[in-house]
C-alpha cells in the first residue's frame, strides 16, 4: 500500500486494549478513566479489519496495549491473528509482568519477537515510574523468554534525571544475553509534560564512551524508527529511537488501529477512520 506522500506501508500496530496493570508517570499515571468495555473491539473485529488490512498491503502487525494480556484471550487472538492468510509477521509488545506463563505457548505459535519496555534494573527506580513492585516479575519473563528462543527487544524510555543513570546497567544486560536494547528519547506529553527528553545524541554520546568500538548496524533488526550499533562486547544491539529530535515523517511504514476501532493515519494527527462505527453499522444492517 502507498500512502499520497509515496510512502509503502505494510505496518500496523493494533491495540487490543486501553487498560494496563501499571501507572507509568509518563504514559498512564492513575485517574485515566477507562474506556467502556462495549466501546473495546472484539478479537472476531480486530480479525475482520486485519484481513481487510492484508487486501491493502498490510503484512506485518504489532499487538499492543495498554498491556495486551491484561485482556482475556490475548494469545488466543494472537494464535489466530498468525494463521490469517496473507500475515507474514506477529510481534507483541508488553510491560512483561504477566508474559512468564505464556511465553512457551508464544513460542509454539511462532510469534515474531516480543519486545519488553523495561525503564530501570533498580527496584526503587522501577516503581517510582510504574507505581509497582514488579521489576522481579519482568526480569523472570525476560529469561524465560529468552532461553524460549523468542527475539526479544528491551524498550527503555530515558528520562533526564529519573532512569538516565540505568543505561549502564542495561549495556551490561546486553553483554550477557542475546537481546536488542532500545533507548528511547522521552516525548513529552501531557501525562508526563514534567519529565525531560535525554536526546538521541546525548544517549549515542554516552554509548561511544563505553564502547569506543561502536559501529552501526545495518541489519533489518525490525519495522521501526531505531537506529542500530553494534558492539564486540554484545551479541545483540543497542537501538536508539530518538523521539525528541528526529523527524521520523519520511520513512513512516505504519498505520494505528486503537482499541476503538480508530485508524489513526499518523500518530500525531487526531484524524482517522472510524472501523468500529463501519463494523457495527453494517451488522445491525445486515449489509
């Protein structure tokens, strides 16, 4: 599919939730309401779009949330969603508190990767972002899921002053395990308009003084923005999403499917389809 800009896009993420089982001060801090559940789609609707989405281009799907296995029936969905036709890749992004149980079944559907957002290896620092105790929990899920032989990316949204100080601790984790670790410049927003960005070149900055030998890694290493290095030192690569600075307009591949049914066009626009509305309408029609 090609967008009006000439753009190819064969992306979409979906998200199969709006509630999550954390409150990250910079994503869902406490008092979001929730969405109503019969606002949510059903799986049998998020499946109908997806294979509307392959007659469009769209090949490769990314589940998220919120925190998609907080919804009932999460890898079911996923199962199903790997079988539609025409679906070349599926890869599920969680917070990793409730991956453990799941991650052999993740394996025998033969899910693209997982990515795990991770913010800080210390437990005090974890919760005064998340709100929780659950730094234990993840750390189990991203062994687990490792030693499965599942891809796995670690996500780590840097913020000045709060976890920034975490990324040394993350590098030697990417010294002992097969894993992809990913930096991620904060964006402000207004759930966390308090926070400040550690730019992509202040994070690449502080990687070259670690690890003189750092040199970029062309490898397709996934459908996102990250720009890869790689190091003797680790087995996988380091990713820095640079969100704070970088233009990521030019090479955007993706579209947004909300758990509403809204498919957003552009993250940051408001306009968008309403599929839930098309879906709904068409079935008491019977059209």
């Amino acid at each position: 599919m090609t967008d009006s800009l000439g753009r190819s896009i064969g992306y979409m993420r979906l998200s199969v939730t709006d509630r999550c089982n954390l409150r990250c001060t910079y994503c869902m801090p406490e008092g979001v309401p929730p969405i109503p559940h019969e606002d949510v789609l059903r799986y049998e609707e998020f499946l109908r779009i997806c294979g509307a989405a392959v007659k469009n281009g769209i090949h490769t799907i990314r589940v998220t949330g919120g925190e998609p296995l907080v919804r009932k029936g999460c890898i079911g969905f996923l199962r199903e969603l790997k079988a539609t036709p025409g679906i070349e890749s599926v890869t599920l992004t969680t917070n990793g508190i409730l991956l453990e149980p799941y991650v052999d079944e993740l394996a025998e559907i033969g899910i693209g990767g997982v990515n795990i957002s991770l913010d800080s290896l210390d437990a005090s620092v974890y919760k005064r972002i998340t709100g929780h105790d659950g730094l234990d929990a993840v750390l189990q899920s991203l062994h687990k899921t490792v030693g499965a032989g599942l891809r796995v990316k670690l996500n780590c949204v840097l913020i000045k002053g709060l976890n920034d100080g975490d990324m040394a601790g993350f590098m030697q984790l990417a010294e002992r395990l097969p894993v992809d670790i990913r930096f991620i410049s904060y964006m402000p927003t207004s759930a966390g308009k308090c926070h400040e960005s550690v730019t992509g070149s202040e994070i690449l900055a502080r990687l070259l003084e670690a690890y003189p030998d750092l040199t970029p890694d062309n490898t397709r290493r996934g459908f996102g923005p990250a720009k890869y290095y790689k190091s003797g030192k680790m087995p996988g690569s380091v990713g820095i999403i640079d969100s704070a600075g970088n233009c990521f307009c030019p090479g955007c591949n993706r579209v947004r499917l909300t758990s509403t049914g809204f498919l957003k066009l552009c993250l940051y626009r408001g306009d968008g389809l309403d599929l839930r509305g098309l879906l709904r309408a068409e079935r008491r029609t019977g059209r």
